[in-house]
C-alpha cells in the first residue's frame, strides 16, 4: 500500500525493474522455451498486478468508471490549432 509521493515514486520505479525483467526473459526464453518462459513469468506477472493496483489505489484510478461522468461536471471539448502549437 502507497501512503506517499515518496513511496509512489519507489514503486513506480519497482514496476518499471519488474517490466524491464519481463522483457528480457520473454526476449531471451520465450522463442525458445515457452514452457519455462510462462512458469518464471507467472511471479513477475503477479506483481506487476500488485504494485500496478498499488499506483492505481493511491492516484483514486481505481474509483473511477469508464461509463459514468462525476456530477456537476460538464464535458468540456477542447481544440487546438496548428498554428498554436510551438
């Protein structure tokens, strides 16, 4: 669980070792040994999911739904311009 910005940063950067972990072992085991590539994976995977609800409970991503907008709010449409950009 995530009680601060502090510990939000260490686990963003936990995930990020956990998902650079996972590409290597599915570059160098999974062409080869699919087998033994989704055994070792399973672990990896599993807190990938962990620390990625962590992020999510702590930002209040994991209060939201996709089909219902908060009260009171408006959707706001917005547009820029070519000539607007630098």
């Amino acid at each position: 669980m995530i009680e601060t910005d502090e510990g939000f940063e260490l686990t963003r950067r936990q995930l990020a070792m956990l998902e650079n972990g996972i590409v290597s072992l599915r570059r160098e085991m999974l062409p080869h040994e699919s087998r033994n590539y989704w055994y070792f994976a399973q672990g990896i995977v599993a807190m990938i999911r962990k620390l990625r609800a962590d992020i999510d409970a702590y930002l209040g991503i994991d209060k939201f739904q996709e089909d219902v907008e908060p009260e009171g709010e408006e959707e706001v449409a917005v547009s820029v311009r070519s000539e607007d950009l630098p």
